[in-house]
C-alpha cells in the first residue's frame, strides 16, 4: 500500500522540493495551503492540493481524516518578520495555533511530525557562534517567539505521546524557487537585480554573516529527521557575509556591478551561525552543497524561472 504524506506549506519554497522527494519515494503527498504566501503552480500535479488555512481546525480535520497521513512534515507558518511586527496576533494564530492544531489532529492519526522553525530569528545576537541547540533562544520579533512558542508544543505533544515529532531549525536557506521579493532571501532578491542589472544595497555594508544552507540539503534532514524526536539545527556551521554572497552570485552571473552599502537597518541581527554537531551525530545527517556551488546552481535555476515568469 502506498505511504501518505500531508505537507503543510507545500506550495511555498522548500515546502514544494520537500513535495517532490516524497513523491519520488512513492508517497501519495496532499498539500495543505491556504496559498498566502505559496503559489499553485509550485505543486506538482502528482501532488493533491488543498487549500486549507491551518488555524481552521474543522477545514484541517477533514483533511487528515481523508488522507489518514503516516507523515507531517509541518511547513505552513506567517514567516515574515516584519508581518510579524505589524500584525502579531495573526502571526500566534498561524504558527501557534496552526502548529496545535496539526499536532492535535498527528495525535488523532498517530502520525509523527516534523516542524520547521528557525535558528537565525530565535538565537538573538549575543549567542555563541555557532549557536548550539541548548542555548536559551532572546527571540527580537514576534515570528522567533512564535516559533518558539510551537516548538513547545512540539516537544510537550512528543513527550506526552507515543508519537516522535521533531523540531528542525533551519538556518538561511536558498535554492531555486524561493522568491525575489520576499523581505530575506538575499540569494533570491540579489539574482533578481542581477538579471535585471540593478544595483543592490548591502546594509550593514555587506558584513552581516549568516549560516546559508541549500534547500536539498534542508529536504535531506527533513526527511531524516521524520519519526524522530528531538530539536536539531539545520545549517551548514559555515558563515558566510552577505558581500560574500553577492560576489559569488557576480561570479556565477560573470557580471561585475559595485553595490551600494548602507547602515544595518533597526532589529536586524548581525551575525547568525549555527552549530549542527547534534543533526550530524543523532541523525548522521550532513549537508552535502558547499555555497559556492549553491549559489552556482540556484543563479542558474532562478534565472530560468524568472525569464518564464
Ligand atoms: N526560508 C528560510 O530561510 C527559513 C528559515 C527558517 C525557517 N523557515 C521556515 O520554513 C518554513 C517554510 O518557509 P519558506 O521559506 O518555504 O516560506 P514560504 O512562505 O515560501 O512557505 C510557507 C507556506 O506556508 C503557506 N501558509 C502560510 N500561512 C498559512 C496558513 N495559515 N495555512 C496554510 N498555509 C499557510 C504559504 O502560502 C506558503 O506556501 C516556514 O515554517 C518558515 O518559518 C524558513
């Protein structure tokens, strides 16, 4: 009999390559998205949509109760910091309330959970690089306490059942189909002005480092983390600035264009590594993309996209 997955967020970014390997390891993949922020034609037509907002638990429940998933992988989430300050009630309802009900309705399935939530917003800027799991995350918005909040209930569902959920927090991740006007996503929004030959501003003056980790390295862990429990960081342990990014990306391009540098903008972290000892030793997982040829590989993918958008 063919496994079922439920994705949530699947028609987002790594939502829909977290679709595509299930579906090429045979498994019958629903995605649940209320297309927010994620687009339909991101979902393979091998894959079911439905479009569901997650806070609605009686909309949710019909979902589980059609497909009976063996899996969750729990994506869906507001991931915009700044959505986030202006709006936090809406941001709790969707990351808190949202992760309750799909764990809520895992129990009722007695299927194991895997949460994406974020190292670079829940660390804070006076951590130790790289951050290890065990440090008591300093959230500076409302989505890294949100997140933080989920995760709890993450672990309590964990601990208090018989079923493994598994918290994966994940550090910058880029790759093809993420988008170019999203208010992170340096790889993406820095491919964007390159193809259309527009000078980027570094803030910071391009010295903000970050943990980028390329998204199939992000599906991997994903993957290996299902039916796991614990709280793992899923990153590379490398930083990288963002100067250093967009030079790679100029490499990649084979252009040359001096961007302008400015201050770094009000609660925007300065530095962001991540240590991934834990993921590598409890899961025997590692990523296998250096960003060198992450950047290569995604200029050339999102450069497609953008010309067939
Ligand atoms: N991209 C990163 O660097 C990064 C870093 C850390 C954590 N994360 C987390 O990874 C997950 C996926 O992020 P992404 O970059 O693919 O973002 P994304 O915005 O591309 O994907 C999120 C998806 O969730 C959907 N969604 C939002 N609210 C929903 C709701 N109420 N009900 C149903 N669907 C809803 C959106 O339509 C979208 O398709 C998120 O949980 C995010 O917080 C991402």
């Amino acid at each position: 009999m063919t496994d079922r997955a439920i994705v949530t967020g699947g028609a987002g970014f790594i939502g829909s390559h977290v679709v595509d390997s299930l579906l090429s390891d045979g498994y019958a993949v629903t995605v649940v998205d209320d297309l927010s922020s994620g687009s339909e034609e991101r979902v393979p037509a091998a894959a079911e949509l439905r479009t569901v907002d997650i806070v609605d638990l009686p909309a949710l429940q019909k979902v589980f109760d059609d497909v009976a998933p063996q899996a969750i992988y729990h994506l869906a989430a507001q991931a915009s910091v700044v959505a986030s300050v202006a709006d936090p009630g809406r941001d709790c309802d969707v990351n808190v309330r949202g992760t309750l009900n799909v764990l809520e309705l895992a129990g009722r399935a007695g299927a194991p959970v895997v949460f994406t939530s974020t190292g670079g917003a829940l660390y804070g800027d006076e951590a130790p690089r790289p951050t290890p799991e065990d440090r008591i995350p300093a959230p500076l918005s409302p989505y890294g306490a949100s997140k933080w909040a989920a995760e709890a209930y993450v672990r309590t569902w964990s601990l208090s059942s018989s079923i493994p959920h598994a918290v994966c927090r994940l550090g910058n991740v880029y790759g093809p189909r993420q988008s170019p006007h999203g208010e992170a996503g340096v790889v993406a929004i820095f491919t964007g002005h390159l193809n259309e030959g527009r000078t980027p501003t570094l803030y910071g003056h391009g010295q903000p480092t970050r943990d980028y980790i390329y998204v199939s390295d992000v599906v991997s862990a994903l993957r290996t983390a299902s039916g796991r429990s614990g709280v793992y960081n899923i990153a590379t342990g490398v930083e990288t600035d963002v100067m250093g990014i967009w030079k790679g990306l100029c490499a990649a391009a084979g252009i040359e264009l001096e961007p302008q540098l400015a201050d770094l903008r009000p609660g925007e972290l300065q530095h962001s590594c991540l240590d991934i000892s834990r993921a590598e030793a409890e899961l025997g997982w590692r990523p296998q993309v250096p960003i060198e040829e992450g950047l290569v590989l995604t200029y050339r993918a999102l450069t497609e996209e953008f010309k067939d958008s």
